[in-house]
C-alpha cells in the first residue's frame, strides 16, 4: 500500500475535524467499524450492529504492531454465533471507547492500520453461506449475522458492513491493489441484483459518483474502478457510498422486506435479466 495514499485518505476524511472524538469516529468508520458519538459528551462506542468481536479487535488497534499480536485464522463464512451472549461477555468499547489510547495523529501508526491484506481461500467457506445464497433465504432473511472488521480489507471494510446491514450477503471482498479495481462478491444471483437495483435506484440517483461500478455481465460481482486508476478517488468514493446506504439501512430493509413479499415461486427460476426487471419495479412501487 502506497504510504502517502493514506496519509491523502486520512487528510480528506478528517478535513476540519478538530475535536479528537471527531476525528477518531472519521478514521475508524472508514476503517470499518460501526460507530456511535455522541458529541455532546464527546463518546464514541461501537454498535449494536457490530461483530461481538469488533471490540476485541478495536482495542487490539491500539498498537501499530496489532498483526503480530491478534493472528486469528480469518474467515469467508457466514458466523451464525457471531452476536450469541453477547450481553454476558459485551467487550467494554460497546458502551465507552478511550480513544485516547489511539495516536490518531501519528501517521506512520494510521499508515499500519490501514494496510491489511486479507488473503483469500476459498477452502474457509461452509455450509451456512452456501445456504445464504438459496432464494429461500433470501426472501426470508432481513438481517445477516455481523461480520468481523478484522476478515475485511480496510478500504472495503465500511462497504461490506453497510451492504451486509440491508440484509445482502457477500464474500471474499477486495479493496483492489496495485491499480486493480476493488470488487464485492455478491452470495447468489439473488443479493447480487438485489444490491445492483438498491445502487441503480437509489445510490446513483442520490450520490454524485465518479467510478466505474461494473456488474460484469450476470457473474456475481460488482467491480469498482476510477476511470484514471486513482486509488485516492475509489477509495473515497466507497466511503460515501458505505456511508449513504448505513445512513438509509432501515429504509432499505423495509424496502427489501416489502419487495420480498411480493417474490413467489415463478421467481426463483427467472434469468437474471428478468428478475433485475421485478426487483426494479418492485423498489419504485415501494418508494
């Protein structure tokens, strides 16, 4: 990862944040994780939403050298467990994070946090998330269990999130490298035109984008790119688009909701171009 591409990245963010509640809630966001502040007392927590181990994680991100002290196997599958008891065992950082604790004004720290590279194997998948990508499941599901910010890249981090908030599933994400295009893979062809008719009419309709969002074909995946390869722009523009759709999830579910409730049996075999049609109009019918 390019050192003074996160520095640009942190510089933009955080443009005239000057309070450190302020500034720490920018940064950590873009990193992924689901943060609340109150800015009248200056706190900031972790979500209801977040991975009960998002907090284990955040603490560990205290230390610039976090990759030789947390070393969990990562993981492409679906945690059913991930928000089980999580009251019995709630780490501190969902009710007050010290963000003192964090040199959020140091780059060279900021620069380590931000450079993760996940790698991918396709052998960690399991039977849960093939069952994620089903019709069945689709339609009855509203809300997927929380995914670990510590399985994601740290550039595509807040999209996963955002888009796992609405109640679609998606794997083996990818921020782009070296001046390839970042890409989500969607569960099924279900999630992913689900997602495609929720960025057509309503993400693109709201949001002035600059990038390239390619479904490539009927695959499985969207592909993101800047049209000059600027890493600084992709990574920015996810951000707002991430941001937009947490902003919007409950409006969004509902929409899901409702248009799910429409689906019926002569849906589930539809050709992928059929069935974006039915998923477009039944989100204008339902707006």
């Amino acid at each position: 990862m390019n050192i003074s591409l996160i520095e640009k990245f942190i510089e933009k963010i955080t443009h005239g944040k000057k309070e450190q509640c302020d500034r720490f809630y920018e940064i950590f966001s873009a990193r992924g994780f689901l943060l609340e502040l109150d800015r009248s007392s200056g706190i900031v927590r972790l979500t209801d939403d977040s991975h009960r181990e998002d907090g284990e994680f955040l603490e560990v991100l205290q230390h610039s050298d976090y990759k030789k002290m947390y070393n969990k196997p990562h993981q492409d599958a679906i945690d059913e467990h991930g928000n089980e008891d999580r009251n019995q065992h709630q780490h501190v950082y969902f009710d007050f994070i010290d963000i003192q604790l964090f040199d959020i004004h140091n780059n060279q720290y900021l620069n380590e946090i931000f450079t993760h590279e996940i790698p991918v194997d396709l052998f960690r998948l399991n039977w849960e998330r093939d069952w994620y990508g089903k019709y069945d499941q689709f339609k009855t599901c509203e809300q997927l269990p929380a995914i670990r910010v510590y399985d994601l890249e740290p550039f595509i981090a807040r999209l996963v999130k955002a888009i796992s908030s609405l109640g679609i599933s998606t794997w083996s994400s990818c921020e782009g490298h070296w001046g390839e295009p970042a890409y989500i893979v969607f569960d099924g062809k279900y999630h992913r035109l689900w997602f495609q008719t929720v960025f057509h009419k309503f993400i693109q309709k709201n949001l002035n984008l600059s990038c390239a969002w390619d479904w490539l074909g009927w695959d499985e995946r969207c592909s993101i790119n800047s049209p000059g390869k600027d890493q600084l722009e992709l990574y920015l523009e996810i951000q707002d688009v991430a941001k937009f759709i947490y902003d919007h999830r409950i409006f969004l579910r509902n929409i899901k909701k409702e248009a799910c409730s429409l689906l019926t049996d002569k849906h589930k075999n539809m050709n992928p171009k059929e069935l974006l049609n039915t998923f477009e109009g039944y989100f204008e019918k339902s707006i």
